[in-house]
C-alpha cells in the first residue's frame, strides 16, 4: 500500500481550537476482505487523492459500521499516519470488551493514532454463519473514561503505586438529536454533557437534515457550557440512501416524507439526482460554517472528486447561508425543539422552549408513570440510598446474613430475585443499575445494556433492536414526573463490575461493593 505523502498539516485538534478555521473531515468506509482486494485498493486510492488536497484536514475511518465485519480502520490509516496525514479512527463497543478497547487503545496509540471517536456501535444483526453475540461490555461513554484515565496514565496492575506512561488521545463523541420526541431529545443533550465530562472534546452530530436542529445544537453546547467544538454532519444523500433512511434501516437517521419525495423526483431523473443531492450537500456544509461549527464531516458513497466539487460549490453559498438554511427544513410534524424559533431566521433563539419549561415545571409527561416506579422511589428513600435512614439496618442485617450459614444467603438471594423478577424482569446481574435509570432494567430491557444514557438508534421513542419504548425515554419521564429530569445522568460514570454476576445485589448494596456505594472508583 503506498502513497505519495502530502505535506505535514497542521494536528486536527489544533485546526478545532483556532479561531477562524473550519476543519473538514471525509468519512471513509472501510471494505470487507484484505486490503489487497479490488474494493479495498480502491478506498486506499481514494484516501490517497483525499489525503493530497489541502482542504481536508483529517480522514475518518468507520469501525465496522452497521455491525457488519470489515477491515479494521487502523489497518488503511497505517500508512496515512505515516505520511503525515491526521486520522480519526472509529472505536465501537459492540465487538469488545473493557479489556480488548484498553489493549486497542495501546496498539493505537503506539501505531501513532491519537483522534478517536468513542461510539457504542450498531446492534449486530449478521454475521458468519448467523447473528453474532454483541459485546457491550462498557458503552461510548465508559469508553471515553477508560480512554481519559489512559491520557492521565493508569495504575500499574502489578505495582498499583506506579502508573502507566499517558497516553495523548484527542476524544471525540457523537450525539443524536434529529429526533421527534421530547423524551427523545433531552435525553441526548444530556448524555452529551456526560460525554464531554468523561473526555470527549469533540462531537459529531448523526446524519439529518433539518438546519433547525443543527442550530440548535450549538445553542445547547453553548447553553451547558460544553467544551466540545463540534463537526456538522454532511452526508451525501441519494435516493437509495433516503429510501433506506426513511424506512429506519440505519439506526437513528431520518429522511422525512417530504425529503423523501423530492428525492424520488430527483432520482428518476437522468443524472439519478447527482446535481440536486451534490448541492443540497453544498448547502448543508455552507449552513454549517455560517451556524458557527468548528468543522463539517463529510460522508456518503461517492468519490473523492465529488467531494471536491461539495466544498467548491460550499464557498458559493458561503455569503447567503442563511438563505440558504431555508432549503433545509426537513423537520417533522410535531418535531420537539429545546429551544424557541427564531421568527425571523426560522433557525432557534437561545430562548428555552416555553411549552417545554411550562410541561417540566407542571411535571406533565407523555408516558404513564407506573405504581411500581412510585413505589420503588420511597423504597429507595427509605432503604437503599446510603443516606437512607434504614440503610444502616439494612447493612447490620447483610452483615449478618453473610457471617452465616450460605444457605441463608441463598433464600435471602432467592427473596430478592422473587420481588425482582416480577417487577422489573431482573437479569440478576448483581451491580444494580435501576436506581440510575429511574427503575428500569439495563440488562433485561436494553438490547445495548446503556447505563449512561441512550445509545443514538431510537426511532420515535422506540428501540432499534426490540420495537419497545427506550428505557432512556422511560426514564426521563418517570423523573421529569418529580422535577428530577435535568438531573438524569449528572452522576458518575457508570460501569458494571462483572465479578458481581448472579450474587445479591441488595447485599452488594447495602456492603459497599456495586457501582453506586464503592468508595475506590474514582468520580
């Protein structure tokens, strides 16, 4: 594999945190079979063409996108790090465990890969000789913790005292808010903040089309105060694409009835809808510097002249974006925004939404809230919060149960599992989750185990994987009930301890051994 080396740039951290620039990042995809193969020199080519043109700043390689197996990223950015050229390599969660992403993390960081893009990945549908088991041992969000505490250097598992040599990884994440529900849309701001407090600093938004909700991004990373600079998601539609975008084939990407139609009448055209869909791309990324991101991300199934001429036809836009902007309102019906419209640009204001202040301050939600969760709530307060004022008896009764014979234990688990089960359909993973997720089960309810918010693949509030309403969405508005939504994923990182499988949860409560009473982890 070799290619004729393009002059040093400049680090693509370094582009995002100067003032005045607008970095330009190109997805490639990778192929399956060794990099030898016809499909794969041909990706190698085009990154070859890519890394030549001073406007493109970094290259971005996918991690078996769609939970199908392809070539590993690393392998087609060897040689593009070697030459100087910035890459940003896709980590997903679905196919490893905590042990194999922190072994991937030292293989990158040695081979000289340092911009990463923490995601928890596509549900695995297909696979060799069936559907494979996904892994989802940590989420994206562990992943940027595991990956941040790298950066400060581990402890040294043989002599704890010492630690690892740092690692320099510049995080990235990426955030899901072309979505139609409030329960929806929340959720992933705030899980974005969670992000950027576990190390990610930049972010990219998925695939929509909707300038409205790319505005509004920005309104809310301003509005947190995130220290995110964040790429505008360009993706180079056709009408294969949206069909498939419109029919929830790609998790957590939209195409609305009416961009769908125009992408039918498009299509059918001679040139297939080239010229529409190039521009419409061209206007997406003009929009996007004129909105204030730090980048655009370019993607889609083309080659890289098309590329080329999106960024040229970009400039041409550049002056009337915000007339522009108006040709890209691919909303919905209904569509939840966090922030008021702004009358005269049509874009948001950075006025909170008043029906959404109004609707949190009655406490009025969309999705019942059961008797079990009212009910779980005071139990908690009463007994399971540390703070509780019978959690001490709760702990002298554990105490005493372990101190004696195991047969005792084992009704006291068997107890446990009967209330448990029946409530709340418990896995009896035994480092409880229910109270972070307002009392419904990661393991036996979310087919990505996410315990630190949603994962991007919901689809009208609904799951990708079991057509079920998202635990996330549920979650939210059992505590929007109480006032307590804002607050939903303010708390640590959360990381199951696998070492508790099929033990007592409510004695590791109560001892001081799961995720939420340990006082070794650190914030």
């Amino acid at each position: 594999m070799t290619l004729t080396g393009p002059p040093q740039k400049p680090l693509f951290r370094e582009r995002l945190e100067r003032r005045g620039t607008f970095a330009v990042a190109v997805e490639l995809v990778t192929s399956r079979g060794v990099v030898t193969t016809q499909s794969s020199r041909a990706t190698v080519e085009m990154a070859q063409q890519l890394a030549l043109d001073p406007r493109i700043d970094v290259i971005s390689i996918t991690d078996n996108p769609g939970g199908n197996a392809m070539l590993a990223p690393d392998t087609l950015g060897t040689d593009l790090v070697s030459r100087g050229q910035e890459v940003i390599i896709h980590l997903a969660c679905k196919d490893w465990n905590r042990n194999a992403l922190e072994s991937r993390g030292w293989k990158l960081a040695s081979e000289g890969f340092h911009n990463v893009l923490a995601l928890s990945g596509d549900y695995a549908r297909q696979g060799h000789r069936g559907a494979p088991a996904p892994v989802f041992d940590i989420d994206s969000v562990g992943l940027l913790k595991l990956f941040s505490e790298m950066n400060q250097g581990l402890p040294d598992q043989r002599r704890p005292e010492n630690r690892l040599d740092p690692t320099d990884f510049f995080l990235g994440c990426v955030v899901t808010n072309h979505k139609l529900f409030e329960r929806e849309v929340v959720p992933q701001y705030l899980k974005l903040a969670k992000k950027a407090r576990a190390g990610a600093r930049f972010v990219i938004n998925q695939i929509g089309y909707n300038a409205r909700k790319d505005d509004e991004l920005l309104r809310y990373i301003r509005y947190a105060k995130l220290r995110l600079s964040a790429l505008a998601n360009v993706y180079l539609l056709s009408r294969p694409a949206a069909r498939a975008f419109h029919a929830g084939r790609i998790p957590g990407v939209v195409v609305s009835d009416e961009l769908l139609e125009i992408a039918e009448r498009y299509g059918a055209g001679k040139d297939k809808g080239r010229s529409y869909f190039v521009d419409l791309a061209a206007k997406q990324a003009a929009v996007a510097r004129g909105l204030g991101f730090q980048g655009v991300y370019l993607g889609g199934h083309t080659t890289a002249e098309t590329f080329f001429e999106i960024l040229q036809r970009a400039e041409g836009y550049a002056r009337e974006w915000q007339a522009v902007a108006k040709d890209i309102r691919f909303g919905r019906p209904g569509e939840f925004y966090m922030f008021e419209r702004d009358a005269e640009t049509g874009l948001s204001s950075d006025e909170l939404g008043r029906s959404y202040l109004e609707t949190k301050r009655r406490g009025q939600t969309d999705l019942a809230v059961p008797a079990s969760y009212r009910l779980s709530r005071q139990m908690h307060r009463w007994l399971f919060d540390p703070e509780a004022p019978l959690f001490g008896a709760g702990r002298a009764l554990y105490e005493r149960i372990e101190a004696g014979p195991p047969a005792l234990g084992r009704a006291a688990h068997v107890a446990e599992q009967a209330a448990k089960v029946s409530i709340f359909h418990c896995r009896d993973c035994g480092d409880c989750s229910l109270p972070d997720i307002a009392y419904v089960c990661p393991e036996s309810m979310c087919a990505k185990n996410q315990r630190n918010g949603p994962c991007g693949g919901t689809r009208d509030g609904l799951c990708e994987v079991y057509d079920t309403e998202c635990i996330w969405s549920q979650a939210y508005e059992r505590l929007k009930a109480y006032g307590e939504s804002d607050g939903m994923l303010e708390g640590p990182v959360v990381v199951k301890d696998n070492a508790l499988n099929r033990t007592s949860a409510w004695a590791n409560t109560f001892l001081e051994r799961d995720h939420n009473t340990r006082h070794d982890l650190p914030s």
